[in-house]
C-alpha cells in the first residue's frame, strides 16, 4: 500500500504568500496599462485582480489562523474561519461586478470612444494569463491535498483572471476593427464571469457552514465502521466538515457479552478505518450494546449477573425440553449475613427468569467471595517437600503423573497450593478434570489446613 502525503501547514502559508507578489505585479501592470489606453475592460481586469490582492492577503492570513488546533473556545478547530473568509471574498467579487457593470452601461450609453489599441496591452495581457495559469493551478493543487475552502476560493479567482483577460483580448481586437462597444462589451464579460463564479463558490461555501454532508462521505464512513470487527450494526451517523477535518458522530452497535475493554479496542479500530477511509477524521462512537442471535443461554446469564454487579462462575443449564435448569455458584462476601445474601440470590434468580420466562428453573449456590489481595508468604521448605510427596502418592497409578512445580503459601484464609502435573494427550478434559479433583479432594483430607488446590495439567514433554 502507498502512504499517502499529508501537506503540512506551511504549504497553505507559502502559496497563499507566494500569490500575494504575484496578485500585486499583475493587478499595478493591468491598471497602468488600462488607463494609458483608455481600456475600461482592462481597468476592469486590473481590479478585478486588486480584489485578488486583498482575497489572497486575507487567505494568507485565515489559513495561519485556520490550522490552529482546537481549544477552550473551539472545540472543533479553527476550520470555519476559512469558510467565513470566502464569504467575505465573494461580497468583494459581487460588488466589483456590480461597479463594472454600472460602468460599462454607461459607457454604451454615452457612446464612450474606443481604447488606443497597441502591442503593450496584449503583452501584458499574455503575461499575466501564463502568470494566473500557473498559480491558479499551484493553489487547486494545494487546496484539493489540504482540503482548503479558502485557497479553493483563491484558485478560481485566478482562473476567473485567465477567462478575464481572454474577454478583454477578445475586447480591443474589436475596438482595433473599428467596433466602438467592443471594449464596454468585454468588461460586462468580465462581470458576468466574476458573478458566475462567485455564485459557485458561495454556493460550497454555505454547504459547508450549514454542515452539509461531503457528497459520499456518509456511505464511505458507514462502510468503514461496519467492517471493523466486533460491530453488529451502524444505528446513526452523521458527517460534518470543519475545515478539512471530517468530524463524525456515530452509534454502533456492539455485542453486549464483550467486555470494556474489548469494546474499547473496537473504538480504536472505527478511528482508523474512517481515517483511512476518509483522510483527516475525527470520530465521536457511541456503543451500544445488543444481543446477538447466536448468544448462548450462559451468555446472557453472565450478562445479567454482570449488570447486577455480581461475581458468578460454574454456570450450568440443562434443557429438559419443556424447561431450562440453570445452576450458579454466586459469590458475595463472606462477612455478610445470610438474610442479604439469600436476597442477592433471590433477585438474581428473578432476573434470569425476567429474561428467559417464568417456568425456568434457578438453583443458586452461595459462597464467599475470595479477597482480591490475600497476605500470605511462602510456606517453608520441609512443608512444601511433605504437600509434592503426597501429591505425587495420590497420583502414583492413575491418569495423572509427573507432579511439579509445587508451590505452597500461607495466607490469613488458610493454605493455597498450587501444582502442574501432566496426562495423556488423547484425555478428554472432562476426564483430566474429574482424575484431578479426586487428588485435590485427597490431599484436602490429608491437610485440613489447606484452604485451596490450584492445579494445571498439561500434555508430556515432546
């Protein structure tokens, strides 16, 4: 896969800066050359591109201020400012076309003599048509890559220039033939044009202010967001652009089974396919968690305890056909009195058969909550020796061989033991499971202090 370059900020700076000398030298040659001649359409042109002048000088300094990070005040960025410029630049355009026009009637009216028609005008002319060429397409370039209203808006004021200054060509080729209107015809060209593309760009400028969606941003976002693992469905989602920045408000839904944190990784992972998807993008995701179709019945018990704030595990259910039994071993804390423990078991049960109907049958098997952080220390060494040799004698002849790795501590509740142990590679786990309890269960007999047996099997050495 190709990386994609990312324009830095200076790169809006510096066009804008660099179209700054080139508005300036062009719109003082027009200007000269117009009056010298007599030309309003080439007075028209000169201003025209005077108010390029000021558009681009007010650009060079929105863009500064546009690519600002977001604050206190702005909790979007500084995008806006760019479309709030080029309305600014537009009200300048309509009003210079305004004024050419006003001009240009008059100078039908009145039967205004013709320009003094010289090679000076149409070098200038052709100067600055190769000069608005090359900066107009400069600035499309940077503001397609930065995603910039305000260089779009300079962009086609200097294509408007080109357009321009063609008219006014065409304008004193027919004032040279002897046609007297030729000139005034050209400057309400140059009207007509300034006003059109003025129109365009207002028109994406209040898209954008009144949040109007990028045309296929909706469907790429969505896209991006459904094929991320772990989302079951996109609910809504909503686009906006503020600056180039796509800022992106969605609500997902999410297996309700999956913890936090697992949740939170898909989080991560819609950021970066709507990034990939879009470019600059800013999302906002919302989860919402739902129950999936093929979530089983220990599924949804555990997510039931788990809204409860309960500890569960050794959840069984039987399904006798007519009727669901549920067995639950529930933890609580082992100072608690019975009456609230048998409540919390109660309201337990109630839950489940909310969920699953009332003809469901619910045993709960209550017992103390092991503490999260015992105190204990190691057991010494002749004791550890004495809890391997039994361990070792209650597996001599059975499944279970090869005991290691025993470790014994003393903790306030009692002794905790832990051990590996090893069983042929073709047992089944119920199996393994069932050869291991019975050692557990001897060496409890055998240690009454021992409050817990902690063992791990695992297949032989390859």
């Amino acid at each position: 896969m190709t990386a994609s370059h990312t324009p830095s900020p200076a790169t809006k700076t510096s066009v804008a800066a660099i179209s700054i000398f080139a508005s300036g030298g062009m719109a003082a040659a027009k200007l000269v050359v117009g009056i010298a001649i007599g030309s309003l359409a080439l007075i028209s042109e000169a201003l025209h591109s005077a108010i390029d002048l000021v558009a681009t000088i007010i650009t060079w300094a929105v863009v500064r201020v546009s690519d600002q990070p977001a604050d206190a005040e702005h909790h979007y960025g500084h995008g806006k400012f760019e479309s709030v410029s080029a309305l600014g630049i537009i009200a300048l355009l309509y009003v210079l076309a305004g004024g050419i026009l006003v001009q240009a009637y008059g100078h039908l009216r009145e039967g205004a003599a013709p320009p003094t028609v010289s090679a000076g005008p149409f070098a200038v002319l052709a100067i600055d048509i190769a000069v608005n060429l090359w900066r107009a397409r400069a600035l499309h370039r940077a503001a397609r890559a930065t995603k910039s209203q305000a260089l779009a808006a300079d962009a086609l004021h200097f294509a408007s220039d080109v357009m321009g200054s063609c008219a006014v060509i065409v304008g004193l080729i027919l004032a040279g033939l002897g046609f007297w209107w030729g000139d005034a015809a050209a400057a309400i060209v140059v009207a007509i044009m300034i006003a059109l593309l003025g129109l365009r760009m207002a028109r994406e400028t209040v898209e954008t202010l009144l949040d109007r969606a990028p045309e296929g941003a909706l469907d790429k976002a969505t896209s991006a967001i459904s094929a991320v693992p772990g989302v079951v469905g996109v609910d809504r989602l909503r686009v906006r652009m503020v600056g180039p920045t796509h800022f992106i408000d969605a609500i997902a839904k999410v297996p309700r089974t999956y913890p936090i944190d697992r949740v939170e990784e898909i989080k991560r992972r819609a950021q970066e396919a709507v990034t990939k998807a879009l470019g600059d993008a800013d999302l906002t995701f919302t989860a919402v968690p739902v129950a999936r179709d093929n979530e089983s019945v220990r599924e949804r018990i555990m997510v039931i305890a788990r809204n409860s704030g309960l500890a569960i595990h050794h959840v069984t259910v039987h399904d006798l056909g007519h009727k669901l039994i549920v067995g639950i071993d529930l933890e609580v804390d082992g100072g608690m009195e019975l009456t609230a423990a048998h409540a919390i078991a109660h309201d337990l049960e109630h839950a489940i058969r909310e969920s699953f109907g009332e003809d469901v049958e619910v045993d709960t098997h209550i017992e103390p909550l092991e503490p999260e952080t015992p105190w204990g220390n190691d057991a010494p060494p002749d004791r550890v020796e004495a809890i391997r040799a039994a361990l070792t004698r209650f597996a001599d002849g059975g499944a279970i061989h090869d005991v290691h790795n025993v470790r014994v501590r003393d903790t306030d509740a009692g002794e905790i033991v832990n051990f590996h142990c090893r069983a042929a590679p073709s047992m089944s786990v119920i199996k393994v499971h069932e050869s291991v309890d019975e050692i557990e269960r001897e060496l409890r007999r055998a240690f009454p202090t021992i409050k817990r047996v902690i063992s791990h099997a695992e297949p032989p050495r390859a």
